[in-house]
C-alpha cells in the first residue's frame, strides 16, 4: 500500500478561482496543480441587470455562492444591503473590491436561512450565481417569509477533456458538479472531498472520499494532514524517537524540484514530509524539509528572511563603478512581479533588500549576493540591475546560502542521508539523529512564552493558555505570533498574543495565547486539567396522554386567574358581526370618540375637526416617528 505524505494535489477549480491555492498548500506542506473539468460562460447582460438592481438598493441582502461572481460584481456594488459570502475565499473576492461581508460558517449554502434567522421574513435576498439550481436554498427562503431573487450570471459548461493527474498523488474536488464531468485516470490517486455535499456525489458514483473538508480548502488541507499523521508510518524501524517531528537541512541539488526533493525524504523516512521555500529545478542550495508535526511550521519557515549567491549576466559592456553604485541602489524596499515561470499570482508585491554585494566581475558577468525578506524573487532583481545599468541583464545561475538561522554548513547531501537511514535500519542511527534537528531551531525573531508543565497537555488539545499557566515571558505586542515553550525549552505551539506582554502577570487569569499551530503531541506531558461532567437537564413535563388528561389541564386553566389566562390565550378576541358596536365598545373605538359616524361624503367634517367628530390627528411626515 502507498503511503501519501507530502503531496500534489489535483484540485478541481475554475482558473479564475485559484489565485491563493498554491500559496495555501504550501502552508500545509503540499503542492497543487489545477485541473478544470468546467469552464464558466459569463452572461454580461445579467451581470449589469443585477448589479443595477443592486445598487437601486433593490435587495436588503445579497448572497454569493461562489467566488466567481464575487470577484467580478464586487468591486461594482454601491449598496447599503446586507452582504453574506458562503466563504473565506468569497470574502476575500469582495474584500479586494472595497466590500466587507459576513461569512457563513458553515460554508454551506443550505445553512443560509439558519444563520439569518427571523430576519429573512419579509426581505428580498438577490443571489447571483451560477445557472444551476438550488432549490434546497431558494425554499427554504420562501418558507422563512423572504423573496428569493435569484439570477444566474455565469454557465458551467463541461470541458470534457480528460485531466491531466500524471504527477499528481490526490485529486481534491471542489463541487459536486466538478467530480460529475471530471475525466481522470482513478488509479493512484487519493480521493478528496471539499465537503460533505461532494463526498455524498461521490459516494452514490461508487467513489469514497479518503478525506472530507469543512467546505473550504484550509478545512480540507487540515483534515489531509490529519489524515497523514494517523496513517503515516513510524520512525520505529530507524531507532530514533521525534513525536514533535524535526527539521533537516538538505543542500538540493539542480534538477529536482523542491517537491521531489521533499517526496524522496518522506520515502526514505516513511512518515509525513513537506518543505520550507521552494526552489526551481536549475537552483541549488538550503532547503529545509519538515518532518511529521514539523510541517505545520510551514508558514514560520516560509517567512524567515533569505541569502542567495546569484551569477548576473549582463547583455552589454559596463563599469565596475557603475555596476557597484547601481546595485547598492537596490537595497531598501523593491516593486517586485513573480516571472511568468512562477506558481503564484503575478500581483505586484514591495520585497526588501537588506544587502547587495558584489563579489566579484568577470567582464560581463557579474557575481552577487543578496540578503533580502522572504518571498523575492532574484530572477525579477537581477533583470531591474540589468535595466537600471543600461545594458539589461538576465539570472544565469543561483544557489540559495541561507534560510533564517541554517546556512550551508549545517546541511546534508541527499545521498549522505539515505547512507545514514540505512545505517539506522542496521541499529545506528547516531549520524541520522545528527541529521534530524528540533523544531525549535527554526524560531529565530520569535518572541517566546513559557509555561507550567500543567498547561502543555491542555494546550495540546487546543486549548488557550491562561496568565495561570505563564511563568515567564518575553517582549512583544498584541496579536504577534507566540512560541509557547515548556520549561525545558520544548515548544508546544506557535499562538497569536491577546494581549500585550506587559499586561501579562504570571498565575493571574485571563486568556493571553490562543494557539495557531499545534507542533506538541497530546499524551507527552501528564493531564494537568479537569473535564467537568456536563449540567444535568430539567427534566421535561409529562405531556398529556389521553383526552382526560387534556380535559384537565383545561380545567385547571379555567381557574386561573384573568391576566395569567389571557397569556395562556394570545390572540384578539372575536369580532362581532356588528362592526359599528365592535368599535364603539372597543378600546380604540372609545380613545377616538367613534360614537356615531356621519354619513360619508366630501365636506362632512367642520373645520379643525375630523369628518367623525373627533379631532384631527398630526399629520407627520413620512418616515418619522
């Protein structure tokens, strides 16, 4: 059986959906691939019908289903209704377009009236979507007293091409709809659900999803990575012990990619793998790859800054002075676009440089290094060198020298690796163990909190920590990232700060760390907390029985007393037939003096006084109270 640990996925999405999926798998230790079963048609004409009802204040809420229809009527919308997107990835459509909106938690379409509650009855909901029905969502609305306007703005037609999963190790589908017209080779790859609506299609075509998300990618990548825990291989064959996972420091070789790099170690290892900084095929040097519960560290390991040894080619003749002084202007803050070659988006991104030196010039090449922030691509800084000199200029070759506190001293070659998990297969596994270090090692700049052993297993089943559990902590400010470290320097996990260090009083309460990424193992420290059994309920009132018993309980409301039996009798009392006596003994007919209506007509009342006698009532104006 093949064991999946850092994978590449195949998700199935609409290109213009997939602009944070590659950034967010590697969060997770994983790579992505996009695969679109369907392609959407917009309808131009229905796009400009709603978004003029919309801002004609038409709605007093709009729904978006699908990020799609965000991205492209967000940044349209001049309208005070109430704005609900099914999504985190929707919502951050309409957030680049200047809307703020209210996620739905539950990401799923059917829990929308739910949510709203009491408040749809008498609303108008405009839902721009897709042109397939969802007549779960548009009844229930119905049913809740509100107006379902819906409008399908774009088609989803079928590609019917057959996808291309070659290199892939799990196909990830996004809808129901996706895995109806997806054509792929089944054989190989892990089978994934975004949420329980995809898995239940999936499981009527005889396919059983391995994973099922919450409805959203975060959701579904976390589920993937639990998954792989529970069922990756242990560590025991290699006689070394790493519950917490660890960091190895790899020098990658030009040729594989990062992926493979990251994929032959999970190989040699058997258990989950993912790596810290992609490096393309032809670019050699430090790449970290995380191990086990290591690689929740992903985004810490992908933020520390970078050194690079780059061979600048220029295409015409320079001055050593004029080469000099124009890359030194290149330190500080740079504009930076992704090449074309690259897997993210090609949005423009401000990097910093924080040294540029030349190390050397051999006529029209020249020799660079570059300390800069995480996420800057040398290929972009190279080729702005070239224009700034005036000749223009291309990176021909780059090794990577740094990644926060590992250089290249501290790594191993891919063949002394598998020598060593060889020797460890043979009883010693002393060179493997050098080799493997703790995830401590990579939390240079992160300031640090430590705790009681009694708060780390409450932590570890994600609990926040309390000031209780603080012996000692560092300097930082509100919402910064946390190590949570045990008093032998052990970290739990990486939390976000609630509240500033300095308010922060050891043994008091009050909740100060609320944990992001759990690295620690529940079980590894004794339970220091106590589960409360959960309140008894009241017990429910038998409900009558038998008609008897109904009698009686009627009986008994007879004798209480008039005001306690009115509440137990909401509603007016009945209307008489005669309507002039109803109002006349009525408690509105005897405020307004309806004593004796005079016949209708024109000019029946004097001047100053209504047309039944009474005085006339002020007029206000609309809208006023």
């Amino acid at each position: 059986m093949h064991t999946y640990t850092n994978m590449k996925i195949a998700i199935t999405r609409l290109p213009e959906k997939a602009g944070s999926d590659q950034p967010l798998c590697r969060e997770f230790g994983h790579e992505c691939l996009i695969v679109s079963p369907m392609k959407a048609q917009m309808y131009e004409d229905a796009v400009k019908a709603f978004v003029t009802a919309a801002n004609e204040e038409t709605y007093d809420c709009i729904f978006f289903t699908s990020a799609l229809p965000a991205r492209l009527i967000g940044p349209l919308l001049k309208t005070a209704a109430r704005i609900i997107a099914i999504g985190p990835q929707t919502a951050e459509y309409l957030a680049e377009g200047g809307i703020t909106s209210e996620i739905l938690p539950s990401h799923y379409s059917r829990d929308f009236v739910p949510y709203l509650g009491d408040w749809v009855a008498g609303k108008k909901i405009g839902i721009p979507r897709a042109d397939v029905p969802n007549p779960v969502l548009l009844d229930a609305i119905t049913d809740a007293g509100g107006l379902a306007c819906e409008l399908p703005v774009y088609s989803l037609e079928p590609t019917n091409v057959h996808l291309d999963t070659t290199d892939a190790d799990a196909i990830l589908f996004t809808s129901a709809n996706s895995y109806t017209y997806a054509k792929y080779q089944k054989d190989g790859l892990l089978p994934m659900a975004i949420g329980e609506i995809t898995a239940d299609r999936m499981r009527e075509d005889g396919t059983e999803p391995v994973v099922v998300g919450n409805g959203t990618l975060t959701g579904t990548l976390a589920a993937l990575n639990h998954y792989l825990e529970e069922n990756g291989n242990t560590s025991a064959e290699l006689g070394i012990d790493i519950p917490r996972g660890g960091i190895i420091a790899v020098d990658k070789p030009r040729g594989p990619s990062s992926h493979e790099v990251a994929a032959w170690v999970r190989d040699m290892l058997g258990m989950p793998c993912g790596h810290g900084g992609t490096l393309d095929p032809d670019v050699s040097g430090v790449l970290l790859v995380m191990i086990g519960r290591s690689a929740r560290l992903a985004p810490v390991i992908l933020s520390h800054e970078k050194e690079y040894i780059a061979l600048l080619r220029l295409h015409g003749d320079a001055t050593e002075e004029q080469i000099r002084e124009t890359a030194r202007e290149f330190v500080g803050k740079n504009y930076q676009r992704p090449p074309l070659k690259s897997a993210v988006a090609r949005a423009l991104r401000i990097r910093t440089m924080y040294e540029i030196d030349v190390l050397g010039i051999d006529g029209r090449d020249v020799l660079l290094r570059v300390r800069c922030e995480a996420g800057t691509y040398i290929r972009s800084l190279c080729r702005h060198i070239g224009f700034a000199i005036g000749t223009g200029g291309q990176m021909v070759e780059l090794r990577r020298i740094r990644s926060g506190g590992y250089d290249e001293s501290m790594c191993c070659s891919l063949h002394a690796l598998r020598d060593a998990v060889e020797q460890a297969k043979n009883g010693n596994s002393k060179e493997l163990s050098s080799y493997i270090r703790t995830p401590e090692s990579v939390l240079e700049g992160i300031p640090t909190v430590t705790i009681r052993d009694t708060a780390v297993d409450a932590l570890c089943h994600g609990a926040s920590l309390a000031g209780v559990g603080v012996t000692a902590t560092d300097s930082f400010k509100k919402d910064s990232e946390v190590a949570v470290m045990t008093a032998q320097g052990e970290l739990v996990c990486i939390g976000t700060a609630t509240v500033p260090s300095d308010t922060i009083v050891p043994g008091e309460t009050g909740i100060v760390i609320r944990p992001k990424m759990v690295i620690m193992q529940a079980g590894t420290y004794p339970k220091g907390w106590v589960t409360k059994p959960p309140a008894p309920r009241p017990k429910k009132k038998a409900s009558p029985t038998s008609r008897t018993e109904e009698r009686e309980v009627k009986v008994e409301k007879k004798n209480v007393s008039p005001n306690i039996q009115k509440s137990l009798h909401p509603g007016p009392k009945k209307r008489p037939g005669n309507s002039k006596e109803y109002l006349n003994n009525s408690k509105n007919g005897r405020r307004r003096d309806l004593v004796d209506k005079p016949a209708k007509g024109k000019g029946s009342g004097k001047k100053g006084q209504s047309k039944y006698g009474g005085s006339k009532s002020i007029q206000r104006k609309k809208g006023t109270r």
